[in-house]
C-alpha cells in the first residue's frame, strides 16, 4: 500500500477524533499556534514518517491534530493539557489503553524544553519545531502583523540543537531556504 493511502486511512478511521481537534483549534486564538501550524505539522508529520519505518503512524498522526489543543485552555503547560484532553476524549471514545498512553507520552513533552521520551514523540516534535520556518505560519504572521522577535530568536539552534531525527533536519534546511526565498521577495517588493 502507498504510503499516502496509510495515512488517508488512519485519518478516516480516526476522523472523529480528528475532528474534535480540528474544532478545538478553530477557537484558539493564536496566529502562531492556528489551525493552519496544526495542518501544517500534520503535514511534517507525514513527511518524516515516510523515513521513518518503525514509528506508530498512528500515534503520529493523531498527536499531530491534538498537540496544541491545550492552548485552548493555556499556553503555559499546554502540552500535558492536549495530552490530557486527548487521553479523556479516546477514553470516551473507547480506545484501547495501549493507544491512549502512547499518545499521550508522543504529546506530553513536545515543547521547547522538554524532551520526548517514544520515537513518536521526538517525531511530533521535530515537526512541530519545523513549522518554525514553514513558510505558511510567515505568511500568516506576516498578514496578522505578529512580532517575530521569538521566533527569530530560536532559529539558530531549532536545527542543531532541537532537532533530533536526521530527516527531520534535512526536511529544516529545505524549508528555512524555501522562507529565505520568500523573505528576500517580501523585502524586495517593499522596497521597489
């Protein structure tokens, strides 16, 4: 089976799990942190995935959607936030325990300073951390007039110290050439 079609089918055989993520992040009210960053780490997600073999795409993909969903609540601690949520929302859908617990520990430290402890989660990770260079959460930041002080501070060390799977940072120097490129033609247009 192609890979594309695996992902399409863990997607609708978890579509109502999905889809209450999807709506939860509708309603948070963070440009940096949309519903655009979570498509698009779903997307990094499936692009690591395609190298690496042996992790759960399951898991991926599901703590993909619901990563952020915490912010809802908060951003300060919403990573053990969405873990929880998404614990509480299998659990009322009838998931099996070993599932559950597996998202949970892929969600439970995807954040800055933490460090995941399932292959899984350094997957959800790394494309979370991605997402800091993709080009789509510039656009957005960029029409919403967002500061990119943070940002801009953590570009140096997303690659070589934030990183941790190979393919992870090759899929980083593809995307921050590709927003280089686009900067250069934001700044050039401005200033014809």
């Amino acid at each position: 089976m192609e890979i594309a079609q695996e992902f399409e089918q863990i997607e609708q055989r978890h579509k109502i799990l999905i889809d209450k993520a999807i709506t939860i992040m509708k309603d948070v009210e963070d440009v940096k942190h949309s519903i655009s960053h979570v498509f698009s780490v779903v997307n990094y997600t499936k692009e690591i995935l395609k190298y690496v073999k042996e992790a759960n795409k399951e898991v991926c993909i599901i703590s993909a959607y619901w990563h952020d969903v915490g912010r809802k609540i908060q951003a300060k601690g919403h990573a053990e936030i969405s873990a929880n949520m998404l614990q509480e929302e299998m659990r009322n859908l009838k998931y099996e325990e070993e599932l559950i617990e597996k998202c949970y520990q892929a969600i439970e430290n995807h954040s800055w300073k933490e460090r995941p402890k399932t292959l899984e989660g350094n997957i959800l990770r790394d494309a979370d951390k991605i997402d800091f260079v993709g080009i789509g959460r510039w656009k957005e930041c960029v029409e919403k007039n967002c500061s990119f002080n943070k940002i801009l501070a953590l570009l140096p060390n997303i690659r070589k110290d934030i990183l941790k799977l190979e393919c992870s940072k090759e899929v980083f120097d593809r995307e921050i050439a590709d927003l280089v490129i686009y900067l250069h033609d934001i700044i050039f247009q401005k200033n014809q």
